[in-house]
C-alpha cells in the first residue's frame, strides 16, 4: 500500500491558550522562506509513472493553521505536488474560520483538495473565547456553510467539550447545534491541560477548575449517543462519520501503515523506522538551505515493538482488532504476543472478544474502555 502523506504548516494567526502543537505566530518572511523549502522537499520525492497505482495513498495538510498562509504561498504549495493529489484517494487540508474564505475554498477545491477539516471547536463565543481562539461561534457556522456551498462534499468538524465551567445541558445544546451543520464528520476531543501552554499555568495558579471526571465522562458518552442518533457512528475514540465519510488518512495510522510527514515537528514512519523532525521552523529552513538533516530523533522498530504499537493504536478503533487481520499485518499471534494485558483488560471489563461462529475471532473496546482508552493502550505497550 503507498504511504500517507503529511504536510505540516506550522503556523497560526495567534497561539490559543490550551495548544501545545508545534506552530508559530504567522509572518509573511517566514512563511515564504518557509514555503520555498517545502516545496524543494516535495519536488525531491520523485515522478509518478504515467498509470502506475497512487504515489501516496491520502495526502493531508495540516497545522498550525494552512488557511493562515495568504493566497499566493497557497497556489505555490499546492501546485508542487499536483502529480500526486491526483491519484491520492483522499486529499484533506485543515481550515480555521477566521482565514477562510471563497477565494481559499475554490483554489482548493480546483488543486482536488477533495476533504475539508474546519476548527469549529465550538458554537459558543464564551467558551471560544476561553480557549483563546480568535474566531465567533457565527463565524465558525458560515465557514462551515461556505465550504459545503462552494463545493466541498466532504466536511469534517472539530469540537471540543469539558472546559472549566461548562455543563451538561449546555453542552448537548451544542451538539444538536452541531449536528444540524453541513458536516459528515465530526472530531470531539476533551480539553486537556497541556503543560507549558497558558491554560495549564492558569491551572497551577488555580484560575480555572477543571471539571470533575464524571462529568466529562458523561459529556463524552453524550457524544458518542447525541452523534450516533444522528446517523453519524463512531469509528475511533474521538472521530465520528457517516458511513463511507470515515477520514481514510487517519485510518491509516490507526492501522500503523507508512507514512511521510514534512514540517517542522512531524513524523515519518518507513520501513520501520520512525523520524522526528525538529520543532523549529526557522531552524528547519536553515538546515536544508544548508543542505543539513532536519532530523531531530529515529529509532528503528523491532518486529515486536511495530506489532505492539499496531495493537495498541488499533484498538482504539470501534471495529477493534481482528486476529487474522494481525496475524497478517504484523506475523504475531496476538492472544499470545498480548496475553497478560488481554487477561487483564477483559478482567477490568474494558475489552471484549469479537466472536464469530461462536469463537473468539479478534478483541474490542467495551463502552468502559472508550472512556479508559489511554489504560488500553499502555497495558498493550
Ligand atoms: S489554531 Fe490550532 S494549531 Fe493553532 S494555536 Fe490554535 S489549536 Fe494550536
């Protein structure tokens, strides 16, 4: 299968209070500068022969912000690697609704940008306003509009719930709202308090209270319940589609298949081997003018430890895993290779066996374990 293809932007109009992704506050030099080495980069990857199958199976952009790059350092990127958005069966670029217009939605929809992610985040201006976004919960609304009116047939959302404040009611209030968009996608995530960001600052400080556990817990199972009544299913912990509308990108790294990641801070998984490139975008530029390696760090996976990270990634997935299915993926057994942790989770009544005529055929997360899906993970490390 060809790889995925990632592409990072690494900047953004302003840094909200609560992300610690690599990115840095837009400037014109930088992002040009920037720009010129991607697209040297993209341009060392290689032809595609005429009719041979797809260079990279899915191609994704994203940030950082992408829409916060002006039009002209759009046209550029995008035009670099017009020989393989053809072929790729899925291409997505990541919006934010403050920089995204008709303009933006157009060129993307003619490079076949066929997949848009907008950072909705939320339909409430105060709780937009507390994650430090610099976008209107109307804004957000129309963005989501413009796109599905300009063209864009496949939309996904993001949404975020459990900020400090923040109820059960209200919160479902939303997700109506929410579900009432132009959207067959939608990724919900809890806030969570990263360190080094302002928001977590704020909360050694005690300016802000978390929520208790219980109540996002149950904020959480509302979206698993409010999205599905609506026809849009669960597939993974915090993505949610209608069916065929699943995000084939993603999917590929649920299913630990290869990918290459270009920017400053992303990752790439070949043959392997997994490399880190360094979070620092002046100094990523400056490398490879110089000629010099981007790479901050690689490690060289075992067998063992590329079968076990498989397991524990793909078990966050509503289909679980299938033992056949590992057996071919990865060459183990996983009932042998994760013995003690499939004894324990079914013990915690956090998995379950898939069955099939009546025997155990693969292992999947129970309600419970969606919400301790990170307790899974571990236990399969
Ligand atoms: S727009 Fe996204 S990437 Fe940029 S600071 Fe906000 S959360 Fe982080």
């Amino acid at each position: 299968m060809a790889p995925s293809l990632y592409i990072h932007i690494p900047f953004c109009k302003r840094k909200c209070f609560y992300c610690n992704f690599y990115s840095d506050v837009y400037g014109d030099t930088s992002a040009s500068s920037y720009i010129d080495v991607l697209i040297g980069q993209i341009k060392k990857i290689g032809t595609v022969p005429e009719g041979d199958c797809p260079y990279f199976s899915t191609i994704y952009i994203g940030g950082g912000t992408p829409t916060s790059l002006d039009k002209k350092l759009l046209v550029r990127l995008l035009k670099s690697f017009e020989q393989y958005s053809r072929s790729a069966s899925e291409f997505t670029i990541e919006a934010n609704p403050e920089s995204l217009d008709e303009d933006k939605i157009k060129l993307f929809l003619d490079s076949g940008v066929n997949r848009i992610s907008i950072g909705v985040q939320s339909l409430r201006d105060d709780k937009l306003k507390k994650l430090g976004r610099i976008h209107t919960a109307k804004k957000a609304i129309d963005s989501v509009h413009l796109a599905s009116k300009k063209g864009f047939k496949n939309i996904s959302i993001d949404l975020m719930f459990g900020i400090w404040g923040e109820d059960i009611a209200s919160w479902k209030k939303e997700l109506v709202e929410a579900v009432k968009l132009p959207a067959d996608h939608v990724s919900c995530y809890e806030l969570t308090y990263e360190n080094g960001t302002p928001l977590f600052a704020a909360l050694k400080n005690k300016s802000v209270t978390p929520l208790e556990d219980d109540v996002t817990a149950a904020m959480y199972e509302l979206v698993i319940d409010e999205l599905g009544l609506r026809g849009i299913k669960q597939y993974e912990v915090s993505n949610f589609a209608k069916i065929g509308c699943e995000c084939k990108h993603n999917i590929n790294y649920w299913e630990n298949n290869e990918y290459i990641g270009l920017g400053p801070s992303a990752v790439s998984y070949i043959e392997g081997v997994r490399a880190k490139n360094i979070s620092d975008v002046g100094e990523y530029v400056k490398r490879l003018n110089e000629g010099k390696s981007i790479i901050e760090s690689s490690e060289h996976l075992t067998p063992v430890k590329r079968a076990r990270e498989t397991a524990a990634i793909k078990i966050r997935t509503k289909e679980g895993i299938d033992f056949k299915w590992f057996k071919d993926k990865t060459g183990f057994d996983l009932q042998e290779l994760e013995k003690n942790a499939i004894k324990d989770l079914l013990a915690k009544d956090l998995i379950k066996y898939k069955r099939e005529n009546n025997l155990p055929s693969g292992i999947v997360l129970k309600r419970k374990g969606f919400l301790f899906c990170d307790t899974v993970s571990s236990a399969m490390m």
